[in-house]
C-alpha cells in the first residue's frame, strides 16, 4: 500500500491496484494501464474505448451492490456523487473533484508516479525518445512532469560504446535512443 495524497487527504491505495472501479476517469485508467473492473455508463458506451472495456461491468454511485461483488481494491469517483462512504467501506475510495483543477494539472494528478515512454519503429529500426524529440514527449515529459527514461538511460549506459551507432549524448536527457535489426544502439 501507498499513500496518495487525495484532495481530502490521505488515503491508503494499493501500489498496484488490480480491480479498479473507474466511476468517473476511466478512461485515464484504461490510458494508464489499469485493470478495471466496473465503470460508468458514459465510458462503457463510448466508441472509443469499446475493445477495452468490452468486458467491464457497469455501474453506478447508486449500485452499491454490484460494486460490491466486483471485489474493487481502489475506486475512483467523483466528489458529486452519492454513497461515498459506502464506496469506502468497499475499498480505498480516491475522490475528484471536476473542474477542480485545470485540464494538465487534472492529467498530473491522475498519472502521478507514472513512468512513460515513447516509442517508434518501422520494420528495422526500433527508437525510444527523450524530452526533446517532438513525438508529444515535450508534453509528457515537460508540461505534465511525467516520469520518463531513466531506467532507460541506465540500461542503455550498460551497452558497449562499440555496438553503440549514431552517438549524440545529451548528459541530462538523451534526445533519442535507436536500435536496429543488428543490434546497433545508439543515441542521437
């Protein structure tokens, strides 16, 4: 379990929930990674997200029933809805409030402690990149202070200079790591 530091204070969570009830931002869940196992009807219609939540169970701030039986270790709901302290009951309950923050500080808050990464590849070359390499990565990386590449940048520190290619080393952030069919790696 870990803390997270709700907007109404601490709530224990667990590190790496595995039955999420998403009553409002699933679909940053499903983003993210998430396994949900319940969602609200607006997420279960939506076209979007169809093939990830085929097999999600709808409900509701009034089902608590069905909630129940979905065995949550973490739910999701908003501030405006009922039974919030059955939901609680239920299992950790993280709470938002809509409009609360602005849209970027709304995606830090749900990511936090993410770690992501971008990547590319074509049928030879395979690239991950950095915070300076377009690709959105300036938005992940910079404005929404997402956590990314160092486990990148430790492992690739570990590869021989001699099977690197294309060598650009930026101390901080390398702009983009490249690996090949040959097993040519390199930054530039």
């Amino acid at each position: 379990m870990i803390t997270y530091q709700s907007e109404n204070g601490p709530v224990e969570v667990p590190a790496q929930p595995k039955r999420i009830v998403g009553l409002t931002n699933a679909p940053n869940v499903v983003a993210l990674g998430g396994t949900l196992v319940g969602i609200d009807e607006w997420t279960k219609k939506n076209p979007l997200f169809t093939d990830k939540v085929k097999d999600v169970e709808v409900v509701s701030d009034e089902t608590m029933e069905k909630i129940l039986a979905l065995q949550p270790d973490l739910i999701i709901a908003g501030s405006w809805m009922k039974n919030l302290d059955k939901m609680k009951e239920i299992a950790p309950t993280v709470v938002y409030t809509w409009g609360k923050l602005d849209y970027l500080a709304q995606q830090r808050e749900i990511g936090k402690g993410t770690t992501v990464s971008v990547f590319e590849h074509d049928t030879k070359d395979f690239y991950v990149f950095g915070n300076n390499w377009a690709r959105g990565t300036e938005i992940l990386y910079k404005a929404m202070a997402f956590f990314g590449g160092n486990m990148l940048r430790r492992k690739a520190r570990k590869i021989p200079p001699a099977k690197r290619s294309n060598v650009f080393w930026q101390k901080k952030n390398p702009m983009c790591l490249y690996a090949n069919e040959r097993r040519h790696v390199g930054f530039f």
